[in-house]
C-alpha cells in the first residue's frame, strides 16, 4: 500500500466511527440520607481508615467538614432571612412616611412656639396698657 492509501482508510475510519462529545460535569449533588451514610461510617472508622472511604467514594475531608456542621445544624457561612421585595418596598414605604410625620412635627412645634411667643408679646402689651391706664 502507498502513503496516499494509508491515509485514505485512516481519514475514512475517522470520519466514519461515532465521534462522542462529552458534555462538562456538573457539581455532584449528595441526598440528605447520603451525607447521614457516610458521617456514620467515618465516625465507626478506626485510625487511617476515614482516607479510604474519602477516596473510595472521591470525597474531600472539607466535604465532611461540612457535613458535620449541618448535621449538628450549623453553617460555616451565617445566612439570615433572605429580604424579599415586599419587604423592601415596605421598608422604603415606611421610611418615607416617617420622614413626612418628622417633618409635619417640626411644623408643629415651630407653630406652637411662635404661638407662645405672640402670646407673651401680646401679654406684655395688655400688661403695659392696663399700668399706663391706672396712672391716668
């Protein structure tokens, strides 16, 4: 066979067998009942036993780590309630409107203060009449 011939059955066998392209992997997702299974049997293991069962089931030790602390109902990354947009629009709602009602009390009590002032001068001068008009 020539050089030309070998490599017309090589590039005809290519291009004939099923070419398959692997998608990428995604994150592995372990069930609750899983996670329960494997803290057991590492708590039941004995010295240098819990690197095998790491490496027989492709585990990380931070994995179990993990593990542990949701089991005993702890997060390593502290999550409060998630804010909703109800929540939010709420809060801005609020907020607006006791910006309004601190506004309209310092209104108010600027009003009252002019009013006790306008009393005052107006007592003074009733005050100041009712003197001259007894000396007359």
């Amino acid at each position: 066979m020539s050089v030309a011939g070998v490599r017309e059955s090589v590039d005809r066998s290519i291009s004939e067998s099923s070419v398959e392209v692997v998608s990428v992997a995604g994150r592995r997702r372990f069930t609750a009942s899983y996670k329960r299974r494997i803290l057991d049997e590492v708590g039941r293991a004995g010295r240098g036993e819990i690197g095998l069962i790491l490496r027989r089931e492709g585990l990380y030790s931070s994995q179990l780590s993990q593990w542990r602390d949701w089991r005993n109902g702890m997060t390593s990354k502290k999550k409060g309630p998630r804010v909703t947009s109800e929540l939010l629009s709420e809060n801005q709602r609020l907020q607006k409107e006791n910006a309004r009602l601190k506004l309209k009390l310092r209104k108010a009590e600027a009003m009252l203060d002019l009013q006790k002032k306008a009393a005052e001068i107006l007592n003074y001068e009733d005050e100041s009449n009712s003197s001259a008009g007894s000396d007359s």
